[in-house]
C-alpha cells in the first residue's frame, strides 16, 4: 500500500472501481427492461443506448434510483431523462401510433 500511495496508483484504483460500480449499476438498470421498449418508448436509437446510460449515470438521483429496486421508480427516471436526452441530442420524440 505504501509503495502505491506515493505515484498516486491507490487514488487511480479507487476511482477506477468506483467507475466500476457507477456502470454495473448502469448495466442493471438497463436489464430491466428490453432494448426494443427503451428504443420504442423513450424514442432513443438502440445504437445510443450506452451514451444514454450514461447520461443517466451522471444525473444526480441516479443513485438513489439505481439503488431503490423500484422497477416503477426507475422507469420513471428513465422517461424522465429519455426526454431530456432526445432534447439535448435535437432527436425526434418517439411517435404514438
């Protein structure tokens, strides 16, 4: 431990893994739910489902839905930030036919 304190590795490491834990938990909340409902309702392109993610991931309640198991709570968040990534990436919203 000492010989990887002083190149600053221990710090690297523990970012690293807390990286690690942000996206496993992206990686579940995702599992939840099919691919072809979050590209068909959240109006999200399946290739940007990652970026997607992780534009949930930086969000700030992310943690709090991620960890809640609430299959309800979550879908919510996920509508929620579906609409502010169609806005911010200028997509078309998903058409209700």
């Amino acid at each position: 431990p000492i010989l990887n304190y002083f190149p600053g590795r221990t710090k690297r490491l523990k970012k690293q893994l807390a990286f690690e834990r942000q996206y496993r938990k992206s990686l579940e909340m995702r599992a939840q739910f099919p691919d072809s409902v979050l590209t068909r309702e959240l109006g999200v392109p399946l290739e940007r489902l990652p970026d997607f993610m992780y534009f949930c991931e930086v969000d700030s309640l992310f943690d709090p839905v991620a960890d809640s198991g609430d299959r309800l709570r979550v879908w919510a968040f996920l509508r929620r930030k579906g609409e502010e990534y169609r806005k911010y990436n200028n997509l078309d919203p998903p058409s209700r036919e």
